[in-house]
C-alpha cells in the first residue's frame, strides 16, 4: 500500500473508533487532514 493510501486508512479508522460511525473521504477532506479541497 502506498504511503499516502496508508495514511487516508489510518485517518479513517481514527475517526471511526473516535465516532463510532463510518467516515467517508468527503468528511476526511472536509476535516483538511490532507490538505486536498472536497
């Protein structure tokens, strides 16, 4: 897995356990954790 790619999935089930729901990359980009506009 790239470096990148490895980095979404972490971010996501971060906020998964952090939530407890399901994150999309919409939220994920919303939220600026990767500095890419929605």
């Amino acid at each position: 897995m790239q470096e990148r790619s490895t980095q979404i999935l972490e971010a996501a089930v971060r906020e998964f356990i952090r939530f407890g729901r399901p994150v999309s990359s919409l939220e994920l980009a919303k939220r600026g954790l990767f500095g890419v506009s929605p």
